[in-house]
C-alpha cells in the first residue's frame, strides 16, 4: 500500500509537464498494483493506522479505475486553461479516498473521509456547468458537515471509554444516541431516502467527472463505513433494522417512481441510484453473511454501471446542449453504434444474467428475505420498477421521431467509445472471480 500512495505522490509533478498521457499511464500502474495486491480474508495490518482486507482492496481498485476514467472522460477540460488544476483536485482525490478505504482507525477514516469532500466541492464549483452549481454545493457541504460533527463526537466519546478507535478492539456499552450518531453520517453519505436531497442537486451541477466520482466511490464510503462499524454495533443494528430497513424500503419505491416521471436524464441516473443504494443498506442492516456480500458487489457494480450511464447522458448532453428526453429522441439514427453500448448498461441497472448486478441482488434479496419475508412485496416493486426506469431511459433516448434540434450531430469519438468499453468490461468480466469474494466476512 505504501508503494501505491508513493506512486500517487510522484505523479503529481507530472502535472507540470503538460502531457496527461503520462498521468494516465501512471494512474494504470498504480490500477494494476494494486489489483495484484490480492489478500486473504483476514484483515492485514501494513503500518499502525493502515490496513487492508478484501472490502479495502475492492474499493480501493474502483476507485483508482474510476479516476482513470474521471480525466478520459474530461478531454476538454484536460486541454483549457485550467488544466492543472484539474489534474491536481483528481490526484488529491484519489489519494484521500485509497488513505480513507485503507484506514484501520475510525478517527482516520473520519479524517481522510472529510477531506475528501474538499476537491470534490471544488470540482462542482470549478466545472461545473450551471450557475446553481454553487447551492448544489452548499447543499453537499451542509448535508455531511450537519451528520458529521456527530460521528466526530461519538468517535471522541468511544475513545475516552475503549482507549483505541481500531475497529476490531472497540466493544463498549452503546446506547440508543451513540448508535445514531455513529450512523447517521454514513446515511446520509450513501444517501438513505430522506436524506438524499443533497444527491439529484450535486448530480445535476456537476460536470462528468464530478457525477463520475460522486456516484462511483464517494457514495461506497458509507456503505462501507457501516460495513465497518457494524462489527461493534452489530446488536444495536438487528435492534434498529425494522425502522431503517422500513424506511428503505418505502423510499426505493417511492425514488423508483420518481425515475418512472424524469425528463431529465441526469436527474433520473441520480435517483436510480437512491434506489439501489435503499437496497445496500437493507443488505447491511439485515446482518446476514448474504446480505453484506451482496451489498458489497452491488456497491462495487452500481459504481461501474452509474458513472457508465452518466457517461452516455454526457455524450447526448455535449452534443445536443440539452439533457431533455423530449429533445435527445432517436439517436439511433445518428449514432447507431452507441445504441448498443446504452442496450448493455440499462440491461445492467436493471440486472442482467453475467452482470455483477444481477449476483448482488439476488444475494441481497436472499439476505433480505432471511430477514423478513414481509419485504417481499416492496421488492417485487423495487425489481420492476428497476426495469421500467431502464427501459425507459434506453426507448426514449435511441427510439422515436429525430428532433429537429439533432440534425447536424456528429459521431462519437474513439475516446467515447473507449469509455464506455472500460466501464463494461469490470463490470461484466468480474463475475467469473466470485469465489475470490466469497471469503471476504
């Protein structure tokens, strides 16, 4: 891990020499030493406060893979005045958010989690594209600093009675306020419904490479957040699941019929994701081994699959100058090619056979079952409404009469095309490891 984060460190030079070709090659480097970085199911202690198990290395993979892909997707800021600085808000980014996933201390991962807002704020102000870019970002701020002063008090509070904020030396007497402080910040990170006004806003204002990270690794550091602190809150987490686990399963409803009336397209990738983080959390909170593996690949094939889907919207939006349904009608006949690529991913929201979806599901829903089987309607409900938004998305945007806006649109790049391979090709390969996740708890 610590040749992973020299390796970050040094690139940032290279930032002065102009050729983002060498940052990218870096960032595949770094991509691949850690992906053979493959450890066993224990967690490993690499220095006092570092340490990694299969839940670090999972995140840590994506993230790097996603800020790959952030800086390939954002060629025409790469080449504007403010380039560097672009560069530079990513690198840090992706450094706060490896030091965040590898923490073996709750203070740490406080600390590097609360840093890592700080670029992302800065990549919704600097580039993003609306003026209301600046309330989207104050919404993002208020929302976590409102949840976080509480985690950073019961974090003080935990250490003064256990002496160590390590996660698996923390066995203390909790009640029921120390239980919500220690949630809630992760809540609303994910976000759980309620809680998630903050998201469609940030989505909405933020350029490609901020919708790319917010919804591929900044919403996992909750998940994966309560994964963590679910080793010592494990009774006061069966005791809460009926009101989180209700309130989650209502809300996935209620933001699948939400996407069910978009005519944003952004808007509705933004609340699909709510929807499918509404199922993460019901996975943690049933306490079952099914239950936090599914949450787990589901976290880690939503990041691949949402930031895929915001990808798309961003070609359509980069060449019409709009994100309307009623405008972005039958590209299928401008760019037949890309058809396919938005046929695959909405098949992967929805679920697909040889996807990662389609394994976390299901292992969530076994999960969520074993833990009431009075949920089984409300996901019904959730898996259908999973399809019609998919499928909704996919007609309307390739099908139907051409608008008289897009007629003189050009094709896609290479470098799109390549994007969007990129996304998919984790996404519907990983699956045949699955045995590797398996002993992950």
């Amino acid at each position: 891990m610590m040749a992973v984060l020299l390796q970050l460190l040094f690139l940032i030079p290279l930032i002065l020499l102009n050729n983002y070709y060498i940052i990218m090659v870096g960032l595949i480097m770094i991509f691949f030493n850690c992906l053979f970085f493959v450890t066993s199911g224990f967690y490993m202690l690499m220095s006092y406060n570092i340490g990694m198990d299969l839940i670090s290395w999972g995140f840590n993979i994506l993230t790097i893979w996603i800020v790959f892909l952030m800086i390939l997707s954002s060629f025409n800021f790469v080449y504007s005045k403010k380039s560097k600085e672009f560069i530079f808000m990513n690198l840090f980014l992706v450094l706060f958010l490896l030091l965040s996933f590898s923490s073996s201390s709750l203070f740490m991962f406080y600390l590097f989690f609360e840093c890592s807002l700080i670029p992302t704020v800065f990549l919704i102000f600097g580039w993003g594209y609306q003026p209301e870019r600046l309330m989207a970002g104050f919404y993002l701020i208020f929302y976590t600093l409102f949840a976080s002063l509480p985690l950073l008090l019961s974090i003080f509070y935990v250490w003064s009675l256990n002496g160590s904020t390590f996660y698996f030396l923390m066995f203390i007497d909790l009640n029921l306020y120390l239980f919500i402080c220690l949630i809630l910040a992760f809540l609303v990170k994910m976000p759980m419904f309620m809680f998630h006004l903050w998201l469609p806003k940030a989505h909405v204002e933020a350029s490609i490479s901020g919708s790319m990270i917010l919804a591929g690794v900044l919403l996992k550091l909750g998940g994966y957040g309560l994964i963590r602190v679910s080793h010592f809150l494990c009774n006061y987490m069966l005791t809460g699941s009926l009101f989180i686990n209700s309130l989650s399963l209502f809300g996935g409803v209620v933001s699948g019929l939400i996407c069910c009336l978009q005519l944003d397209m952004k808007v509705l990738v933004a609340y699909s994701s709510v929807c499918h983080m509404s199922v993460s959390i019901m996975g943690i909170f049933s306490m079952t081994f099914w239950g936090m593996w599914g949450s787990y690949i589901l976290m880690l094939a939503h990041g691949l699959c949402s930031s895929g889907l915001f990808c798309l919207v961003n070609i359509v939006y980069e060449r019409s100058g709009s994100r309307s349904f009623m405008i972005n009608k039958g590209y299928f006949i401008l760019m037949p090619s890309l058809c396919l690529f938005w046929f695959i991913l909405c098949a992967n929201n929805m679920g697909n056979p040889l996807s990662m979806n389609l394994f976390g599901e299901l292992m969530l829903m076994i999960g969520i079952l074993s833990w009431s089987v009075n949920s089984t309607l409300f996901l019904m409900f959730m898996s259908f409404l999973a399809c019609v938004y998919s499928m909704y998305l996919f007609s309307f945007v390739n099908h139907g009469s051409l608008s008289n806006f897009n007629t003189l649109i050009n094709s896609c790049f290479y470098r799109e095309y390549m994007l969007i391979f990129l996304h998919l090709l984790p996404l519907n390969i990983f699956f045949l490891k699955f045995n590797l996740f398996m002993i992950m708890f």
